[in-house]
C-alpha cells in the first residue's frame, strides 16, 4: 500500500491546490492520501475553504517566511508517523522541500507536477530548479503537452510523464440559469459573461474589463475570486465607465452555481498551465473563450469555445459574442466528461505511483 503525501505551498483555492485535493478524494486503490500545505494552520484553511474539512488527513505546517528548516523537520516526523512512501510536490517552494526531506529519507520517491512551466523563462528560477533535480531523483510530470514542452525548451527538463489535469464531473454539473442567479445574487436581465481566477496582474481581468466597453450595453461581467488587485480593478472597472455592468463575487464555494449563471467563460490570462476552471466550465456545458496559453488550446476547440492570441485583445469581444450566439445543447459538457474525468486523471497518477515504487 502506497502512503502519499500531496505536498502544496499554501491551502488556498486555486487550481493546483484542487487538483491535489481532487486526488486525496479519490478513490485510487493501495494508496492513502494525505494533503499537506506548507503554510498557514489548519483552523485558518478550513475557515477560508471549508471542503478541506472533509479530510481525514489534512495537515498544515505553518512555514515560516524564508528557509525554514524546521519546516523540513515537521515534513519529516509525517512521513515517519505515517509511513510515507512518495511525496506528490507541486509548485516550485514545495518541490524544494520534498526534495530537502528526501534526503533525510531517501527511499521515500518523489513525484513532481509542474502546472506550468512559465517560471522557468526566468534564469534564477531555472536554475534552483535544476539544481534541485540534481541534488535528488524526481519523476517529473506535466499537466499539458505545452508545459512539457515549454520545461523541455527553457530548462533542458524533459518530463517523464503528461496527465491532464481532472476534475469530479459529478459535482460540476450544470444547474438552471434562473436558481443558479438567485443562489449568487445576480440580475437575470442580462447576458453574463463570468471568470474565475485570483485576482492578480496577468490573469487578465484588465484585457476583459477593456473589452467589456465594447460590448452592448445589455452584456455584463461577473468575477468569481480574490487577491492583492481586487481593489485596483474596481477602480479600474470605475475609471473605464463600466463598473455598473460588472459584478465581483469574490471567493465563491458553489462554483457549479457560479459556471451555471453565466452565459460563457472566460479566462484571458497571460500564463496558465492547463487551468481547471475551464474544464470545470465546459463540465457546466458553458462554452469558453480562452488565451492560446499553456495547454488550453489542448482541450478547447471550435465546437466548444474559442482560443486567442494572448497578444490580440481586439479579437476578444469579436469572439465572446460568437460564444454567445453558440447552438450547443449539452454537447459541451459531453465533450469535457470525455476529455478532463478526475477518475481518469488518478488512474494515470496511480500508475506513475505504482511504477516508482518498483
């Protein structure tokens, strides 16, 4: 039996972090799941993302700012208690530190997924990545064919495996127009055009609050999720005359209810790996609009959305409106059930699991 830890930076709401927790809810045979963030405490966690409640086995070190070596002791003492046998890392900071605590237990295998590979265009971070793979053996994974690549390109890392992303296509299931509105509070007299994602510079909000004064007045926008730039995009969204058409929800816990009130998903950011909300989205049979980054352009196609050139904003609301006149029933949602199933997605990393414990 594998005992495996999915090791993330902080327990906050985002992509990479629901991904881990999609596996530690997941049913994967001969493996027991643990989520370890490495910030913040658990208290804090549940209260901002209380579906971390549902974890037998979540777990927060509280790392302090900087190098922590303590935080390498406290790594350490779980896998001892729990007899673990492979650390799942993700993102840069806990690659780092599964690689520390390694180390210190060598036969414990580590498994790595980069979700995106952006951050190896800069050369510090290219080499403390490389660096780190050389201090001790890890099995590199990437969440989309363009990653791989990208890894493969700017640092000479050549992953060993590619899994898509998934997501629980039980939960994200579409709901009516009408209760979802009523459930989050929005008008239902107007065309909505939504968007998940952290509220941070490059993510795209600025490209979308610009397109939004072009579109026709009966067209608005709703923004699901915060960060360090919720405040300077209101003023934006002020400054461009459109604030009244544009709605910010901040952290939402019922996202199927959020991807089932609007009319169409955008996500129009400058780098991404291969994002979930968008596979959340189209599993809520909402059709995309999406910037040609990361692997997007490997699970959206004409039928089902949009992919644009990060670098032609002008294209944007041409195509949102295109999105919007689309005839597509359930098709959508059909198509994502094939492509992004958190069941397929386990299955892939289980046998990755099992083929490092040979």
């Amino acid at each position: 039996m594998n005992n495996i830890i999915q090791l993330i930076q902080h327990p906050q709401v985002g992509g990479l972090e629901k991904m881990a927790f999609g596996l530690c809810c997941s049913e994967i045979t001969n493996s027991k799941m643990f989520l370890v963030a490495m910030e913040g405490t658990k208290k804090g966690a549940i209260k901002a993302w209380p579906q971390l409640e549902e974890l037998n086995n979540f777990y927060c070190l509280n790392k302090a700012p900087g190098v922590s070596w303590q935080t390498v002791k406290k790594l350490v003492a779980l896998i001892d208690k729990f007899d673990i046998n492979v650390i799942h890392s993700h993102h840069i900071g806990p690659m780092l530190y599964a690689s520390l605590a390694k180390m210190l237990r060598p036969k414990v295998q580590h498994i790595h997924t980069l979700h995106d590979a952006w951050y190896l265009t800069d050369f510090k971070y290219r080499m403390f990545t490389k660096a780190i793979g050389k201090c001790t053996p890890i099995t590199i994974v990437a969440d989309a064919k363009a990653v791989a690549e990208l890894a493969q390109k700017q640092a000479k890392i050549k992953p060993a495996h590619v899994v898509h992303n998934g997501i629980d296509t039980d939960y994200f299931t579409p709901i009516s127009r009408y209760s979802a509105r009523n459930k989050l509070g929005l008008p239902h007299n107007y065309t909505l055009i939504g968007c998940a994602a952290r509220v941070e510079e490059g993510k795209g909000h600025k490209s979308m609050l610009r397109t939004l004064t072009t579109l026709p007045y009966k067209v608005h926008m709703v923004f699901a999720g915060s960060g360090s730039q919720l405040e300077k995009m209101k003023a934006y969204a002020e400054q461009l005359g459109v604030a009244d058409r544009v709605y910010w929800l901040g952290c939402v816990s019922d996202m199927p209810s959020f991807y089932s009130a609007i009319d169409v998903f955008c996500l129009y950011s400058e780098r991404e790996g291969l994002p979930l909300s968008i596979l959340e989205a189209m599993a809520c049979n909402r059709p995309v609009v999406a910037s040609d980054v990361g692997g997007i352009s490997e699970v959206v196609n004409t039928p089902h959305g949009f992919v644009l050139p990060i670098n032609q904003e002008q294209l944007l609301a041409p195509n949102l409106l295109k999105a919007l006149s689309l005839n597509y029933g359930t098709r959508i949602r059909q198509y994502a059930l094939s492509q992004a199933t958190l069941k397929v997605m386990a299955n892939r990393y289980n046998k990755i699991y099992q083929h490092a414990m040979v």
